[in-house]
C-alpha cells in the first residue's frame, strides 16, 4: 500500500515559504482536495466542490516538486504542512511521499481529524505534529455546523494521546463559531481538553462567511 508511488490526488494547492503559520521553520502547505465535513464557514469551499481540484499529483511528483526547498526545511527544521481539505482520508498518499523524503523533514498534519482510524494508523509513523480543528466538543454544535457526528473525533484524540509523549506534539484549534457556539461553549470544550491533557489549545474566532 505504502509502496504505490503512482497513487494519484487532487489538490487544490502547493504554498511554499510558509514561515511561523502552520508548523515550525520554513514550511510547504499542500493542500488536498475532498473533506469528510461540510462545515458551514468553510473558507476553503472549492475542495468540497466535485471539480474545485486545481491538479491531480502523485507522491513521486510532488517530491519533486518540493524538493526545491530542501536546504530552507533543513536548515529551520521546517518542512511539509498536509492541509485541505482533510489530509488524513489522503493517508495512502502521505504513507508514499513520506517514505521517498529526506527523514528530516518535519511532517505536520492540519486535521478535523474525523477520518476512520486506520488513516491515523497509516499516518502515526510519519507525522510529528497535528494541528487539529476540533470545531466544539459538545456533538449538537458540532453536528449543527459540519453536518456530522464528532464521536469518531474524539475517539481518534483519545486514540493519538495514548501514545507517548503525544500531548506535545497536539495543538488542539478551539474556534468561536458566529451564531453557533457561545464563550461558555469553547470554554466547556477547553475543560473537556485540558482533562485529556492537551497542553497546546489555540482559540480563535472564524469569519461568519455562509457557504452557497
Ligand atoms: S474541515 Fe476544513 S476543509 Fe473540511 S469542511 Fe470544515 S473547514 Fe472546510
């Protein structure tokens, strides 16, 4: 499975030079098209559109695309942001490009993380930081804004933190959500949080933008 360097994807984009915004040093976004949400502010609503992909790529391809950037990531300890879209149904593709890049490279996975676990189980010797958007805990909000259940989110958190020293390697996205979550809400979710023993939580607010 790991092996098919010819599995083939639609992207929505490849960002390079990305510094301090998703992952550490110097860093290349690849942002995958397709998502197993479909949250109400979504601001990268082309990659749920059926045709809103720029390309397809393999992960041969876009080793040799990224490559270019070698000495910036090694030399900041940067390297590859996975994004979308939802990069963790992409585990395949990731489990390739990985095995082909230099082992230095610092693998960041930007996730809803509601995917089925055995994309997370592909995933978990490549990765070495999630950035995960956990929307809001409580599974009325959460089902009310993406359209679908967050049981499988949660399962797969408690999942990442059975292993050690994970809870370093997590920033949980806590977001205020216009007109569908309260402070009272991200708070509950930031004591739901802090109880599993997520060390890193990032609270910010989306934009209220409607998806057509
Ligand atoms: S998880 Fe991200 S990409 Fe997917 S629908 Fe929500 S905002 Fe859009």
């Amino acid at each position: 499975m790991g092996d098919d360097h010819n599995n083939r994807v639609p992207i929505i984009g490849v960002a390079r030079h990305r510094l301090a915004v998703d992952g550490q040093g110097v860093t290349t976004l690849v942002a995958f098209h397709g998502c197993t949400l479909r949250c109400r502010y979504c601001l990268n609503a082309q990659c749920l559109r059926a045709n809103g992909f720029s390309r397809t790529i393999t992960p041969a391809e876009l080793i040799d695309e990224v490559m270019i950037d070698n000495l910036y990531f090694l030399a900041t300890g940067g390297g590859i942001t996975f994004g979308g879209g939802e990069p963790a149904i992409r585990s395949e593709f990731i489990d390739a490009f990985c095995r082909l890049a230099p082992s230095e490279w610092h693998i960041t996975l930007e996730t809803a993380l509601n995917a089925d676990r055995h994309h997370l189980e592909r995933l978990l010797p490549h990765v070495h930081q999630y950035i995960i958007d956990i929307k809001d805990v409580n599974p009325d909000i959460y089902r009310r804004y993406t359209g679908h259940d967050n049981q499988r989110v949660l399962e797969n958190l408690r999942w990442l933190l059975s292993h050690d020293g994970m809870a370093e390697r997590i920033v949980v996205r806590v977001p205020h959500i216009p007109d569908y979550n309260t402070d009272a809400d991200v708070n509950r979710s930031r004591e739901y949080l802090d109880a599993l023993g997520i060390c890193h939580i990032d609270e910010f607010t989306y934009r209220r933008m409607e998806r057509e």
